[in-house]
C-alpha cells in the first residue's frame, strides 16, 4: 500500500489501479501536498549536487537495453513528477 501511495503522489497509478476519489480528497485536505511536485524533484536535485561524483549507476536492466540497441528513453524529471493526478 504505501508504495502505492507514493506512486500515486509522484506519477499516478498504473491502468487498473484506482482509489476511491473521495478518500484522496480527504486525505489531501488533512495533508495538503503543499508543491510536492517541485519539492520532490529539488530534493533529487539537491542529492545530486551534494554526491559528486554521484556514485550510484543505472538499473542493470537498463543498462542491458542501452548497449543492447544504444538506446535508452528516459523521461524528462520534471514530465515524469508532473503525470501525477494533482495540480502542485
């Protein structure tokens, strides 16, 4: 479940998985998500800045696939943190 939740603040759910609107409503009055969005990413940002070198690499899966055909579509930060279902 919370993995879900946070999912589901970072990106939305996945086809097939649905909360009931009205508990999300609820949950986000007593816990408003005061511009999660862009504190998430600044957050990653920031981690980024503090670790240089970064020392953590690709998923190996992902490695695999780039020298497998040289290509590797990552998404964009900040379209991938906007897809979530919410406005901030």
């Amino acid at each position: 479940m919370l993995q879900y939740g946070i999912l589901y603040d970072i990106t939305g759910l996945p086809a097939g998985f649905e909360l009931d609107a009205q508990a999300v409503d609820d949950v986000v009055q007593h816990y408003p998500r005061l511009g999660f969005k862009q504190g998430f990413l600044e957050l990653f940002e920031n981690e980024f800045e503090r670790k240089q070198p970064y020392p953590h690499r690709f998923h190996m899966c992902a490695c695999i696939e780039h020298h497998r055909t040289g290509q590797l579509n990552i998404p964009v930060p900040q379209a991938f943190f906007n897809s979530a279902p919410f406005a901030d």
